[in-house]
C-alpha cells in the first residue's frame, strides 16, 4: 500500500513535533484514495492533550469530534475521503511500532465494529531537523509496511 503524505500535512506534522519535545503526540489520518491501494493523507488531526515520553493514548472523545468535522467537509464521500489510521511520535525511540502499538492496531481491525478494511499506523519522529517517518498497514489477517512518501513544498 502506498501512502502519501501531503506537503501541507508534511508542514503540519513539523510544526506539530517540535513544540511536543520529547513528549509523544499524535491523532488521525485522513484522506483521498487515490487508486486502489493509493492513498493521499489531506487532513492529520493533532490531539490537543499530548503524552509522556513513552506513551500516547487516544483521547477518544476528540478522534471522534475529528472524524465528524473530516466527513462533514468532505460532504460524507467515504469511497473517496475516509478515515486512514492513526499516527504518533516516538521522539525518545526509533521509528518502530512498539508491542503495544502492534496490540493496539491488531485490536482496532479485528474489533467487529471497526467499519474499515485495514487501518495505517505512521510513527514520525525529529532527527534534528529533519522528519523520520514510517508506516504500517494493518488488517484483520495481519501487518505489512506500507511506501511512506512525504511530500515537501519545494518553494520553501
């Protein structure tokens, strides 16, 4: 699967990381398939309450206050804007899925009310200045990486 994330959500994700430190932060990803398996994130929320150093919990009640106002602006096209999956940093450890984010992206696709097909785990993290990102796809049969492309705005 290949993901790209777009330049706008690139800056966004920049701006979001530096200020968070060594404190995890995270939300959700959103966007535009763009062929099957091609995916365009447009819309990366940031949960306003951030974690620790080693952790980052979803505040629920904001991911779905999110999700409202994403398919509210998309006007409720779901085959071509819908929900991705989730991201988080890990300022203080390599950009890997840790076991309990392994567990928490299996629960997700495999819970019966999960309304999605798979779900894209994308860890980012500051190295200096620069971003260090990868992605995982995950489905009910499993987990595989996915082509992370971070998409830059060239004129700045």
């Amino acid at each position: 699967m290949r993901i790209r994330l777009s330049a706008d959500q690139t800056q966004k994700l920049l701006a979001t990381l530096g200020p968070a430190g060594a404190r995890e932060t995270g939300g959700q990803l959103y966007g535009e398939q763009l062929a099957p398996s091609d995916f365009r994130v447009t819309h990366l929320t940031v949960q306003a309450r951030p974690g620790t150093v080693s952790r980052f919990v979803v505040d629920l009640m904001q991911a779905a206050r999110d999700a409202i106002a994403f398919f509210h602006r998309t006007r409720h096209s779901y085959r071509l804007y819908n929900y991705i999956g989730e991201w988080h940093s890990h300022p203080s450890f390599a950009v890997l899925p840790s076991e309990t984010d392994l567990a928490t992206m299996r629960n997700l696709v495999r819970d019966p009310r999960f309304a999605g097909n798979f779900a894209v785990l994308m860890i980012a993290k500051l190295d200096g200045a620069a971003l260090s990102a990868a992605a995982w796809v995950f489905d009910p049969s499993g987990e595989t990486a996915a082509t992370l492309e971070v998409e830059v705005d060239e004129r700045r």
